[in-house]
C-alpha cells in the first residue's frame, strides 16, 4: 500500500521534533509532504528554524519547510519557554541549518497543496496552535471537504488542561483556530492529554533510544532530557508524557489507542473556561459527533514502536 500523505503543523518543540522524528522514520506508511510552521511554543522564527533542524537532523532536507502564522486568530500570542527553554528545542546542541525555508507563506502553501491534491488524499496533523490551518479554511473554504483527517494534538477533558485549569496549551493558545476547525466539518482525530498522560516517556526508554548508537535517537534523548525536567509538580516519577508524538503513533498504529467518537466543541466566550475542549463523552447533547477522541495508548507498543522509527534514523 502507498504511504499515507500527511502534512505536518507543529512548533516544535522537544515533543514535536518527536513528532516529526518518528513520521520521517516511517517512509513505509508515512509521507510527509510538507511541514508549516507556527508561532506557540516560541516565536515563529524559532519554530521556522527548529523545524529545520529536525529535518536536517532526520536526514531528511527535502521535505519542504514553510513558516506561517506568527500570531493566533485573535489573541496575542503566549509562549512556553519554561518547557521548552529559550530556543524551543533546549537540549541538543543542534546546527544552524543549511537548508533554506521555503519562501510561500505556510497558509498558502496548506490552500495549495489540499486543493491540488486528490479529495481525501491529504491528512493534516497540527502539534501546535491550529491558527495555520484554520486561516486556510478561511481562504479557501474548499479545502475541508478535499481533506481526509485532521489529527491534533491538543484538548482534554478528564484530566482538565494543562496551560490553565480547564484547557490544555495549543487550544489555550489560539482558542479561535480550533474552534473554527471542530465546527469546519472536517473529520477531526483528538489527541488531547487525556490520551498523552497515559503512554509516559521514562529514562529507561530514553537509554534505550541512546543505545541504538545513531545520532537522530541520542540527540532526541538529549531534548528529551531537558524536556523531562518540566512537570515534577504533576508527575510522580520521571516519566513524562511526549503528547505530539502521540499523533504519529496513531497514523500508524491506530488499534493502540482507546477511542470514541463524540461531539466535541471548543470554548471561545468564557474568560474562565477559554480554550476548553468540551467532549460529550456520554453523547448526552445528541449533537453530531464531530471527534474521534482519543482517550488512551497502550503504552509498551507504542514506545516500541517509535524505538524502531526513530532509531532507525541516521
Ligand atoms: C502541547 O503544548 C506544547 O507545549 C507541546 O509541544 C504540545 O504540542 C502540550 O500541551
Ligand atoms: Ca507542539
């Protein structure tokens, strides 16, 4: 069977470079057309570049790079330097890369590539704020229905948020983006911390990563290592969740994870609740279901998996 064509929003981001890692490491079942960028964890400068690395550091300086949106719909833009550090990707020592962004805007680039694309080819998965995508549906209101799958990492429900009480960063951030996306009509798959708390990144693991002797695993253990020191307030052990390389793992190995679909809609109007995904889990509204969530991973399989992946990288 052919790869599945993906194209990848993100700001990376440790967990993102997972992310992406772990799709450049699978060219059996995944192609990546194309990674765009966004202004979330640090500016979008930093995320244009970061992306770059990663790509670099895979091995992999064809798949084009496009910045976009430096700023989400309507809010100002909030930053997460106190996970990530001050480059985004703390950690590994990572070159300047050699490679040059693409010079299109990442919105047209998405508008582009979706409607050139055959219906129901292209699946969009977005690690950060979902500002990009969301401004394309806005251009160009005809790429929806060409889409196959939006998968995100983002939301929750059960286990609150993350970036306030009710509402986990990348939905916290551009509230309005993922707000327009879940109303859009386009298949939506949520992986929201819910999901992301159950599959713990452990140092066992990353010694694991390190002793597969290639450069692209024991420089993600390095960012992860800088990554993990964030969250001992939550965290009872050192394991940490890797939340935006749980969106590749669920292109590849769907049967992993506990999911249901329900009506989810995204909070845009509350100041206390901004940014909250509220998932109808029990389906009491009887309003359409328009969300496959993600609640669960099966974690061992999981983090074999991207063992292989990403170990078998450069
Ligand atoms: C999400 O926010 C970012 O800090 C991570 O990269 C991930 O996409 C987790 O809430
Ligand atoms: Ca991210």
């Amino acid at each position: 069977m052919a790869p599945r064509k993906i194209l990848i929003d993100t700001d990376p981001g440790q967990d993102d470079a997972f992310a992406i890692l772990f799709a450049l490491g699978s060219p059996a079942e995944l192609e990546v057309v194309g990674i765009t960028t966004v202004g979330g964890n640090v500016p979008l400068a930093l995320t244009a570049t970061n992306a770059l690395k990663v790509v670099e550091l895979a091995g992999r300086p064809d798949v084009p790079v496009y910045a976009g949106c430096p700023a989400p719909m309507v809010r100002k833009l909030i930053t997460a330097e106190y996970v990530h550090g001050e480059t985004g990707l703390d950690g590994a020592d990572l070159p300047e890369p050699v490679t040059p962004l693409q010079s299109e805007h990442a919105v047209n680039f998405l508008v582009r590539t979706i409607m050139d694309a055959p219906e129901g080819e292209l699946t969009v998965c977005t690690l950060g704020p979902m500002t990009n995508l969301a401004m394309a549906m806005t251009m160009e209101p005809r790429i929806v229905a060409r889409l196959r799958e939006v998968v995100l990492m983002g939301g929750g429900f059960f286990q609150g948020g993350n970036a306030t009480p009710t509402a986990e960063f990348n939905m916290f951030v551009d509230p309005h983006a993922a707000h327009k996306v879940f109303e859009s009509g386009v298949p939506v798959t949520m992986a929201g911390i819910d999901c992301t708390y159950t599959a713990l990144m452990t140092p066992q693991w990353l010694d694991a990563l390190r002793a597969t002797g290639r450069r692209a695993a024991i420089e993600a253990a390095n960012l992860a290592d800088f990554y993990r020191q964030y969250g001992d307030h939550k965290f009872p052990t050192p394991a940490r969740p890797i939340h935006d390389a749980c969106v590749t793992g669920y292109l590849l190995a769907p049967t992993l994870y506990e999911q249901r679909q329900c009506n989810v809609t995204v909070d845009i109007v509350s100041p206390e609740t901004i940014g909250m995904t509220v998932v109808d889990w029990w389906h009491v509204k009887g309003k359409p279901r328009n969300c496959n969530v993600l609640r669960s991973i099966d974690p061992d399989p999981f983090f074999e998996l991207m063992l292989e992946r990403i170990g078998s990288l450069p």
